[in-house]
C-alpha cells in the first residue's frame, strides 16, 4: 500500500423490504439511503458511493441530486458515484454536476466513471449497444481533457469538436478526483493508466486474488506511459452482523432473491445456498462476524496492494433496519481491526 488506506461504503439504492416484508416505495428508499449516508460519516468512513441504474430494482437514477441532498447533512465524509455509466452520459454535463456537488460539499465530491454492468441506459437515452467501446473511450477521453481546467480544445466522432470552450462552474481547488471503474477488461485497466486516473476494480464474484493481473497491468501500464502511481480500489459487496451465522441468516434470502432475479435475465441457474457459502468463505462476499469480515478485508488488501476498500452495503430487499446496523459495525468494529491487522 503505497497510500493510506482508506474504507468506504457503497450502494445501488436497492429497493427494500418494509416490516411487513413488502418491498417499499423508490421515495421511501432514497429517504432511507439519506440516513445510511449520515450514520457513515459520523462513524468516520472515508467514502460513501452511490450507483446510477435505472431499472425496477434499484431507487437511484439520479446519483448526484441524491449526493447533492448528502451533502447538506453531513460534515466530512467524501461523496461520489458508484458508478457513473459515462458510456449513456454527456461528458460535459457530468463534469458539471459533479463541479456543482464539489462546491456545495465544500471540496468533498468525487466520481466513479464506468461503463456500467447493466446496459438499460442505452435505450433508454438513444445510444447504440454497437457503440459501447467507441462511446466510453471518446467519452472518458473528452472528461480527461475537462479535468485539466481551464480552456477545453478536443475533437473525436461522437460530437462536434470542442475549440477553446470553457465550462462552468470550475473545480474551486485542486482537481475533481475522478476514478475508472472496472469489472473484467483489460483495456480498461490500460485506458485508466493512459489517462492518469485511480482505478476501482468490481469484484463480485470469485477469489480477490485473480485480479493481481489487472494490478500488475496497471502499475506496467503507468511506469511505461510515465505516469504517477495512482490509488487502486475494490468494491465488493458485504455484510456485517454479530455473528457469522446471524450473518449468513439475515443475509442468504436477500442475496437470492438478488441474484436470482438478475440471473433470470442473463440466463445463470438459481443460485444455490453452496454457492453463497463459497462466496463468503473464499470468495468476494465479505460476510459474518466483524472479526471475520476483518481478517478477508485486510486480506484482500495485503494481496492486492489497495488504497481503499469499498463495501456495497445494500443487498436486494435487505431491510434498511439491518444495513443500518451492518454500517455501524462496520465503522466502529470491523475498520478498527483491519487498521490492526495491517500495522
């Protein structure tokens, strides 16, 4: 770890169930995901991330409005996208949403660009799936350029060319730090690497440490294009409760229904209860005690070299009651520990 190690909390606005176990309304979701973003940062998390989807399942489509409302009611903790699927987005507009958020946050905001895991977006606002690779590499071009301030002169085929335009409002200090998000594609890794930019690695599924090639790949690709070493970051999903089985109880239902759904529209089997046992055992699904969620945290960082660990919190109908309390013991107990475990 080159940097200091940072922890962060993560979220799709999952649509959760109510007491009476009905899923409740998207409003009363976003309500709920407000007060998560306040009891992290007074717990001292570093980061709280919040996904743009735009699908029944997930509240949040709107990102930065909701980052926006954050912002008024918390005092210091950084707030961003997670992702931000720039591939359906304007550059420019993005640039200016998040300038917007960095000014009313007093220097707090941050993003998260990607091409996203779920591809709704590109009907929904025109786009052309033929596009995907060409539109997130102009698009993540043209979003470098922004960041270096000032005057903006860039051309590429998705627009027309950009000839001394500035945009408004300007990042008040410093630069907006902006990540590259990636689930899998090498070229990615590489694309972050060319434009001097952080990358978070997606990892969902599997051992952690089948990524230290996108690692490797992204230190070789900085020394060669000399560029500065960058932060590397991992989200992955999670979920603390005061004992491992309590964990594993509250949690294996939601995680079901989760992926069962999404494995309905991409043709996976109906997930098994060894396949979620697997996860959390040697897998990406740092589940159970706050010692044992710990020790995998603090493994997964020694291996992988990481600068921050970030934890989707949220897990399909889970209840806001429970991820509340997954957040207070991952701030007050599990962070503590992996800051031991790793002195």
């Amino acid at each position: 770890m080159a940097l200091p190690l940072e922890f962060a909390l993560d979220t799709f606005g999952d649509v959760t169930a109510g007491p009476d176990g009905e899923l409740l309304p998207h409003a009363q979701v976003l309500r709920n995901l407000i007060d998560e973003a306040v009891l992290a940062d007074e717990l001292g998390i570093d980061f709280f991330g919040v996904g743009e989807h735009h699908r029944e399942d997930f509240a949040v489509s709107a990102p930065e409005v909701l980052l926006g409302a954050i912002a008024t009611r918390t005092k210091r903790i950084r707030l961003g996208t997670a992702v931000t699927v720039l591939s359906s987005d304007d550059p420019i507009r993005v640039f200016q949403r998040f300038s917007t958020l960095d000014a009313v946050s007093n220097g707090r905001a941050e993003v998260i660009l990607g091409r996203g895991s779920f591809t709704e977006s590109f009907p929904l606002f025109g786009f052309d799936l033929n596009d995907y690779e060409m539109l997130f590499e102009e698009k993540l071009d043209l979003f470098a350029a922004l960041l270096k301030g000032g005057p903006v002169t860039w051309q590429g085929r998705i627009r027309p060319p950009l000839q001394e335009q500035r945009v408004f409002p300007p990042i008040e200090n410093g630069r907006l730090k902006t990540w590259v998000g990636v689930g899998g594609s090498p070229k990615s890794v590489v694309r972050a690497a060319h434009h001097g930019l952080p990358l978070m690695l997606a990892i969902i599924g599997g051992e952690p440490t089948r990524f230290r090639p996108y690692v490797d790949l992204f230190h070789q690709a900085l020394e060669k294009l000399s560029q500065p070493a960058q932060p590397i970051g991992v989200h992955s999903h999670g979920y603390v409760a005061e004992t491992d089985e309590q964990a594993k109880e509250e949690l294996w239902p939601h995680w079901k229904r989760s992926r069962d759904q999404i494995g309905a529209e991409r043709g996976w089997p109906p997930a098994q209860r060894a396949d979620f046992e697997r996860e959390i055992a040697g897998g990406s699904l740092y589940a159970g005690a706050p010692e044992t969620v710990a020790r995998r945290i603090a493994a997964t960082v020694r291996a992988l070299g990481l600068s921050r660990f970030e934890m989707k919190y949220s897990a399909g109908s889970l209840p806001h009651e429970k991820m509340m309390r997954s957040i207070e013991l991952y701030g007050s107990r599990v962070i503590p520990m992996v800051r031991n475990l790793l002195a």
